[in-house]
C-alpha cells in the first residue's frame, strides 16, 4: 500500500512539473470550460463572442424563456447565469 502512495505522489509531482499545474487544477479547469461551453449554447453565440453579442442573444433567449410567454422561471435563471458566466470571461480577456 505503502508503495501505492508514493507512486501517486511521485505522479503527481511529475505532472506539475511537465504541465505547470496540478492534475486536479487542470480538472477545474476543464469543468469551467464545459460550463462555458454549454452557456454559449444555451445563447447560441460564439467562442469569440463579444460583451454586445452575449446580451443581444441574453435579450433574445429570454423573450422566448420568460414566464408571461410561457417559459419557466427556471430557464430565465439558467439563461442569465450563462450571460453572467460569459461577460465575466469576456471582461477577463478585455483585461488581459
């Protein structure tokens, strides 16, 4: 067993050192990009969307979600969390 954890150990170090980050950084890493994947689906816009587009199809996908025109509260709220996930990528990169 013993000899289980240091190659665990071992491995881990080794990834940090061949990628810069360790493996379960680059796990998270890999979840916030499928959920900014599935935000750019749900409003349908591109990768290189900028701040102007992501609202234009918020404003767009939330007339067909709103619950006076018979969509549910739920897809309103999933609708402006992947406008609230986009614009903070898209102010993150106006920064760079």
């Amino acid at each position: 067993m013993m000899k289980f954890v240091i190659l665990v150990v071992v491995a881990g170090i080794a990834f940090r050192m061949l990628f810069g980050i360790w493996p379960w950084q680059m796990w998270a890493e890999s979840e916030k990009s499928q959920k900014r994947a599935q935000a750019r689906t749900l409003l349908g816009v591109s990768r290189d969307a900028s701040a102007e587009d992501i609202l234009a199809a918020h404003r767009r996908a939330i007339k067909d979600a709103h619950p006076d025109r018979g969509g549910s509260s739920d897809a309103v709220h999933a609708i402006d969390n992947a406008r609230d996930l986009l614009l903070e990528q898209s102010r993150r990169k106006n920064d760079l």
